[in-house]
C-alpha cells in the first residue's frame, strides 16, 4: 500500500495481521527498507496489526527525498493518524528508525503508545567533521559490492540474506546516506521528551558501539516511562542475530509489562 505524506510524495506502508488488534509499526534503519523486518512481522502478525513503512529515500519510497528528520516525522505520524488502529501505535525503530521513534515519541505523545527503540547515539561524537569527512568519502560507495559485502560482515548479515540486504540497500535513492548522517549528527533527545507519556524501552546490543550502549541511561532518564536494556552477546542489528529475544522484547513494551529477564540492565554490562 502506497500513502501520500504531507509533502505529497508517496509513503510506502505494508500492512498485516488483523485489523481489529493494537498497530505495531516498524521503522527500519539507513541504507535498508522494511525487508529487515520479516523475521519480526512473521512473529507478531498473528495478533498485532503490523504496519512496515519504508522511510524517505529508501526502497519503495526512494521517490520522496530525505528532507530533514523532522519531515519524515511528519510523514510518519500522517501513516498512523489514516492507518493505525484509533490513530495511534506502538513503534518499534533500529537505528535511524529508532530516531525517528524517539521523536515520535517525544513530540507526538499522543500518536504513540510505545516505542521500542535499538541503535541510537544521543552523546556528542568526539570528531564530527572527521566524521562528515568519512561519509563524503563513503558515500559514493555505498551499494558497491566490496563496502556492502564489508558492512554485511559487521552487521553479521547472514549468507543466506546478503541478496536481500543488498537488493534493499542499492534502492536507497543518490544523496541519501549524507542526509541522513548529517541530521543524526549531532541528534539529542528533544526537553519536551519529560512530559511524554509514551513507554520508552531502549535497546542496544553489548558488542554495539560505545556512545550507543553509553546512551542508553540518558535516554532512559529523558522520559518519564523510559527504561533501558542490553542485549548480550549481539551487535547493532541484532533483530537479525536474535529475533526470538527482540521480539519477545517488543511485545513485552506492546503489553506494559517488564523487558525480558535475558536482557541486562546497563549497569551490568561489562
């Protein structure tokens, strides 16, 4: 199903699972589409209306450039108001679509009931233009075959998903990747985050990167109803390395009830 967003380019939104039950909706991260989700909407399907949204610039909705995190909020919260049951939902985002759940979260209390989010950094990186530098740099390169090969290796993308991975990561439209990367920069939980009344459970994985697994606590603490958990043994998208876990994640935080026992709290990640 194709949707139009507020800036009229179409939105592309998959929907299954009944109708009648709570909306899950999956926001998946930069240089992939909805595909990463799969595994996930095969397990929840059964009893939540799950909606997969390819985010602008990206697969299906490649046509609707990457303008700014803050209109793709906006077309985000134009899927749930027009698909969602009652005009709300549970989120659920890796990377880039964890930052779009937060925002979500934050500043559109009223369209999320929870969000379950992986893989964002909200700390000052130590080298931003070395940064900016390296994305320049990589940007050309992105969907050639020996840097989407080196990515899948530290993604632990398995043998058996590399065609899709890659399939999914060239229809990310040109200029992309550097969008994004600029607006996530320099990212931090919005102040108004203190008065949200969404259900925050963030997420990383204990072999995820530094500022990540660091960024969890201040995450946690910007909302009232924010928790924070990690997840041992997995790295940054690890949907994929232990999908029984991080779904057994997402519905506990779909059912307000406490984050599964295999997942540490960030004090006790060594």
């Amino acid at each position: 199903m194709v949707e139009a967003g507020p800036a009229g380019e179409p939105i592309a939104v998959s929907s299954s699972g009944p109708d009648g039950a709570q909306t899950l909706l999956l926001l998946h991260g930069v240089g992939t589409t909805g595909w990463m989700w799969r595994r996930l909407v095969a397990d929840l399907s059964s009893d939540l209306h799950v909606l997969v949204v390819d985010l602008p610039g990206h697969g299906a909705s490649a046509a609707r450039p990457w303008r700014s995190l803050a209109d793709t909020v906006d077309a985000v919260a134009g899927v749930i108001h027009s698909s969602a049951r009652d005009g709300r939902a549970h989120l659920v985002g890796l990377s880039l679509g964890g930052y779009v759940a937060l925002e979500l979260a934050a500043r559109r209390p009223e369209l999320a009931l929870s969000a379950t989010v992986s893989g964002v950094n909200v700390l000052p990186f130590p080298r931003p233009r070395l940064m900016r530098l390296a994305g320049r740099l990589m940007s050309p390169f992105m969907t050639a075959g020996p840097l989407l090969r080196a990515n899948a290796r530290a993604l632990a993308v398995h043998a058996s998903d590399y065609a899709g991975y890659a399939a999914a990561a060239r229809s990310m439209a040109p200029g992309t990747f550097l969008a994004v990367g600029e607006d996530l920069l320099t990212y931090t939980v919005p102040a108004v985050a203190a008065t949200s009344t969404t259900r925050v459970l963030a997420m990383a994985g204990s072999q995820e990167q530094v500022l990540i697994r660091r960024s969890l606590p201040v995450v946690a603490t910007a909302f009232p109803q924010g928790e924070a958990r990690i997840a041992p043994g997995v790295g940054h998208a690890w949907n994929g390395q232990s999908p029984e876990l991080f779904a057994a994640a997402v519905r506990a935080t779909v059912n307000g009830a406490a984050p599964p026992p295999a997942l540490l709290k960030p004090e006790a990640d060594g």
